[in-house]
C-alpha cells in the first residue's frame, strides 16, 4: 500500500459533496498522480458526477468513459450519461442520433442492473432501497426523453409514467408528457398532464397553464370516436 496514494485518497472522500470544484481538482489530481491506483474507478465516477453539476458535458462524457472503461457496470455513471445526453441533444448535430442510442444503451444497462446490486455494508437497508428507487426513476426519466428526441411518443409516455410511479412527477417530466399526449392527439389527457404541471411553482408553470387551456379547448373541438 502506497501510504501517500491512501491520505491522497481519503482527503478526495472527505471532501462535502456540495464542494465540486475541489472534487475536480483533487480528483483529476489524483488519476494523474496514480494512474494505475485500484481507486481510479471511484474517482472518475465522482468527477463525472461533479462535472455534471458543473454542466461541463464533454468532461463528464470523458470522465465517464474512462469509469465505464474500467467498470462498465457503475450504474451511477451509466444513469448519469445516460439521463444528460437526452437534455443537450442538438437535433442539428450530425451525431445525435448515435448520442441518443448510446444514452439509451446506458439506460436500459443500468435498470438491468439495478434489481441485483449488492449494498454496501455502511449503508441502510433503508438508505439503499431509496437510492435505487431514485436511479430507476432518473433511468425512466432519461428513456423519456431520449424516444421524446426521438419521435418515439408512446414509448416517451411509457417512460415517464414509470418514472412517477413512486413519487409525484416532475415538472419537466410533465411537461415533455403533455407535448407526447398532444402528438398522438390525446387532447383531453394532454390537458389534465399540463394542468398537473401548471400546479407546480417554477419555470414551466405559465407555460403549462397556457397549453392546459388550448388542450382544453381541442379536446372540447375534437370529433367524438366512433363506438
């Protein structure tokens, strides 16, 4: 054991988890100074999680991969990727369709692997199981989004709705479920979603409001279905 590469190591640990700027120094600090440390993996992982708050999308794709190189089972990195790439997906960029498939990749790995994950020992059974249950909800969340990018509405709404399921929905969720319902031409169910979402204070709001209202008003225009 490297006695240094060890006190390196604690003091990365030891950082608040709201101290990202320091987390990137320490941790790119680290990788460099120990390249080959059994350590690297966990490293990466918390740069990729720092970067992403940072909002430094190529540095936490890179910082990412090289996790995934090592482990390419960490489901927090794999919901990470995989829940970002949807939100700052450029339909001009000549690449995004293979972004999107990659994030959906990501995805659907890491729900596969989430039912068998082994807890670790210093944290509740209690703890664990809500860990799990917000990765799933985020996993559902990024598959939302990724068919959304994709045209894929039905399978978007099956997505989203899965990722509600155990908590009430986000607003953004809302949102992008609303214009889903809109495009297979569910007015009426269109116009509760954006209702749900106008309840909640926050930037989509009035934006909700104002299209639970023209719903409304198609749903109330639609011709009615045959028997």
């Amino acid at each position: 054991m490297n006695p240094q590469e060890e006190a390196d190591y604690k003091a990365f640990t030891a950082l608040k988890t709201e101290d990202v700027s320091n987390q990137i120094k320490l941790g790119e600090d680290f990788v460099q100074k120990y390249p080959d440390s059994k350590y690297d993996e966990s490293i990466y992982a918390k740069l990729t999680q720092a970067y992403a708050v940072k909002q430094d999308v190529p540095k936490m794709n890179a910082a990412g991969e090289k996790a995934l190189a090592i482990n390419p089972d960490d489901v927090s990195v794999l919901v990470q990727l995989g829940f970002v790439a949807p939100h700052f997906s450029d339909p001009n960029d000549m690449d995004a369709e293979r972004k999107l498939q990659k994030a959906e990749q990501e995805l659907k790995h890491a729900l596969e692997l989430l039912p068998a994950m082994p807890k670790p020992a210093t944290v509740t059974d209690d703890d664990f199981a809500k860990a799990k249950a917000a990765a799933a909800e985020e996993a559902h969340s990024g598959l939302g989004l990724v068919y959304f990018r994709q045209g894929k509405y039905e399978e978007s709404l099956a997505e989203f709705k899965m990722a509600a399921a155990g908590s009430e929905a986000d607003p953004t969720n809302l949102y992008v479920m609303g214009i889903d319902l809109q495009q297979l031409k569910r007015f009426g169910e269109a116009a509760d979603i954006y209702a749900k979402c106008a309840a909640t204070p926050g930037p989509l709001q009035s934006r909700c409001k104002q299209r639970a209202d023209q719903m409304k008003q198609q749903a109330a225009s639609q011709p009615a279905a045959k028997p």
